[in-house]
C-alpha cells in the first residue's frame, strides 16, 4: 500500500479482489506478492477457497504474513501456504491454479523485466482467472502529486489507463486470455478511479 494513498482504498482494493475471486467460482487461488497477507486474511475467511498459496520474494514481508495469518484457525486448517520467491522463476508446483491475484504489485517490477513477468505468470503459471491491480496515474494529481511523482517510492513506474491497457491486451493476445478492466475507488469524470483493475480468463 502506499504512503498516499487512505487505508480505506487498500482495504477497498482487498475486498473487490475477493469479491471477484469468490464470484469467478474458484477454488484454489495465489496470491502472487502476497506482501504482509491481507488479501489472503480475508481469503482465509471464505470457506470457498480451499487452497490458498502466497508467494513473496521479500522475507521480511513474508515473515510479517506467517505472523499475521499463522494465529487464524483456518490457517491451520491446512488451506495456507506461504512460498518464498519470485513470481519470475519457474514454480513447477503452483502451475494451472484456477485463481490468482496480483495487487499493487506489478508496479514494484523494473520495465525492462515485464517480459520476465509475462512469461512466469502467464506463460509459465497459467491461472485460469488472474485479477490485477496497479495506479492510474492519472488519478495522482488528486493525491497532490507533482508530474512524475509515484506514490510510492519503491514504485518503478506508475501507468495511465491507456497504457496499462495497451499491455494487458498484448499479454492477454500473446498467452490465449481475455482481459476486462475496471477500476476502483473514488470515481473522477476525467481521470478515473484511482486503482485501475484488469481481469484475465484464459480461454484455451
């Protein structure tokens, strides 16, 4: 989450990205760059998922996430694994998960290695069902941010809607998915909402 942006959009973003996974239907879901597990706290809480697998390549994060979750009974339930790692690598066990989600995690990536992303995930994991969030940057004037300025800092780049568009049709056309796309948080005429959101089903 960034240091901009109200803890309610994060929790906003959290619970859309379930709700999504939960209607889809699926039953086995990654969460890839789980972070510190919030999406997956709240994943645990719906019974529907029955396996759930976060996939972290900080350690501090992923120490923060087996502390957080490691206390719910559902956790112990055996539905939770945490993996550290890169979603970049080859992670032979995770392939063809029905579900996945990447929130706000894309935009931690450097560009040049967007290809290495697009061949780990959609060519090498292949979740039926991915959901995707990252900035609308075009949204960053309302958070008082000057031209070019990210939300955060450890961000490597902050997309508008267009381009953000452009590359998830291409990754969609090159890897046999449909994409549609929609938005989160407070709605702007002009500029959309703040989080912008691409859904990916894989069709063959």
């Amino acid at each position: 989450m960034s240091d901009i942006e109200a803890p309610d959009l994060h929790q906003q973003r959290l619970l859309h990205v379930m709700d999504l996974l939960r209607a889809s239907g699926v039953r086995k879901v990654l969460d890839l760059g789980c972070g510190s597990g919030g999406l997956l706290q709240y994943l645990l809480h719906q019974p529907q998922f029955e396996k759930l697998v976060g996939l972290e390549l900080s350690g501090e994060l992923l120490a923060q996430a087996k502390f957080r979750l490691g206390q719910l009974p559902q956790a112990r339930q055996g539905r939770l694994e945490l993996v550290c790692g890169s979603y970049t690598e080859h992670h032979p066990a995770l392939i063809g998960f029905a579900g996945a989600a990447m929130v706000e995690t894309i935009e931690h990536i450097p560009p040049e290695r967007l290809s290495a992303v697009e061949l780990g995930v959609f060519g090498g994991l292949r979740p039926g069902y991915l959901v995707m969030t990252t900035p609308n940057s075009e949204y960053n004037p309302l958070f008082d941010l000057a031209d070019g300025e990210f939300r955060d800092p450890d961000h490597k780049f902050e997309w508008s809607r267009d381009r953000f568009r452009d590359w998830a049709h291409g990754v969609a056309r090159r890897n046999g998915y449909r994409v549609r796309f929609s938005g989160i948080g407070e709605w702007h005429p002009l500029l959309g909402q703040p989080t912008q959101l691409a859904a990916f089903e894989r069709h063959h």
